[in-house]
C-alpha cells in the first residue's frame, strides 16, 4: 500500500518567515495530495490540494509544489504568521473512485513566534 | 447546513464494552469513511463507503464494524473495546467524483 513519510515533525519560524514542509510518496499511482491543516483539539481543515497533473498550485501566501519524478510534493507557506501555529498534514490517494481513501503523513507541528 | 457532524464528543469505556460512534451529513455526499487519529501517526482509515449498502476496509480495520443504510448516516461499532482502540475518531464525507473531503469535529474515545 501507499506510505507517505513527511518532515520535519516540529518546526519553528518567526513571523515573516517562510515555511516548508516536505512529503514523500512511494506508490506511483497515487494523482492527489491534499494539504489539512488541524488546530488543538479540532478538525482537520483542507488548505490546498494539486492533482497530478499540475506541478505547483497556489493560493495567497500558501503554495503547493509536486514532483512526480522523485514522488515527492511540498508545502511552502510564505510571510507567516501566528495564526498560521498549527498542526499540518499532508496526504495521498490514486484518485477516481479512490480519492477518499487517502494515505496520511505524521504531521508537522508549525510554530510561529511573534 | 450542518455538514458532518458526530456524537458523542467524549466517551469513556472499559475493556470489552461496545459502542457506537454515530456520523452524519447532510450534504448529499455518497462517499463517507471514518479515521483514527493516534498522535504521531496521523490519520489512518478504519472503514469507508462508496454510498448506501457499500462498505469497505481500509487500513486498520480490525475491531471495528460499519454499515451504511441512508445516504446521510455512517456508524462505527467497537464490538468489544480494546485499550488499544483508545483514540480520537474523525467521519468524513465527499462527492464520489472527490476531491475534497469534508471532516466532522471528532469523538475522543478512551478505553480503561
């Protein structure tokens, strides 16, 4: 089955700063990875997601980038800040009648410091 | 609109008590599934459904029981709960064409 490594677990930026946070896929067939951002105690909230066939997507300070080739995609969040301070999980799934059943990374917990 | 809702917030049990998580959605959406959300793991699907009378196993079903009747509700049963099932659960929900999925606001669940 489909395994979804992401890093780093934990990450801290002042705010301003910019913000990465990798994923790495192993099953090739897998076409779309959303991005869930899930602060303390709540749900999980979708942000961004990219299909296959797009490289990189973005919407305001947040962008997603995919590299099909090296099976491995990224979440880059520019200017960020407090607010931003949550849990982020990236995710997979082969698509069609597949996209529900999405593989999760661990999560990365982002802190932004005023 | 409600979305996706669950019940019960919390809930405690003791080894070998059964239970049921009830989900909801009032959105139309054929296909709904249920995680669990263990801490530094992530979310792993436990079950899923592709409409009313379909289910499937996902990841890690072992321990749990669904079925889906009506297009809006999605159940979890826990036949005989273990300690290590203690976790919080999440239902979600989407149109089958995807990709969006949508989450409920979970339930905590603790077995002694």
């Amino acid at each position: 089955g489909e395994n979804v490594e992401q890093h780093p677990s934990t990450l801290s930026v002042q705010e301003g700063d910019s913000a990465v946070i990798k994923c790495t896929y192993s099953d090739s067939a897998s076409n779309y990875f959303p991005w869930y951002k899930q602060e303390l105690g709540k749900r999980p909230q979708l942000i961004i997601d990219i299909r296959s066939n797009v490289g990189e997507k973005k919407d305001q300070r947040i962008a997603v980038t995919l590299n099909k080739t090296a099976k491995h995609f990224s979440l880059h969040i520019t200017e960020t800040q407090p607010e931003d301070s949550a849990v982020y999980f990236c995710a997979a799934s082969i698509g069609g009648t597949s996209y529900g059943k999405l593989t999760f990374g661990q999560g990365t917990i982002l802190t932004v410091h005023p | 609109n409600a979305g996706v809702t669950q019940t019960p917030k919390f809930q405690v049990l003791k080894t070998g008590q059964s239970m049921t998580l009830q989900c909801a959605q009032d959105m139309n959406h054929e296909y709904m599934s249920w995680y669990r959300q263990d801490p530094g793991m992530g979310l792993r699907l436990i079950h899923y459904s592709v409409g009313a009378g379909i289910t499937d196993q996902g990841e890690v079903p072992n321990g749990y029981n669904v079925s889906r009747s009506t297009t809006e509700d999605f159940p979890l049963r826990l036949l005989s709960a273990a300690p290590s099932q203690t976790s919080v659960y999440f239902c979600a929900s989407m149109l089958t064409g995807g990709p969006k999925q949508f989450f409920g606001p979970g339930t905590r669940l603790t077995v002694l």
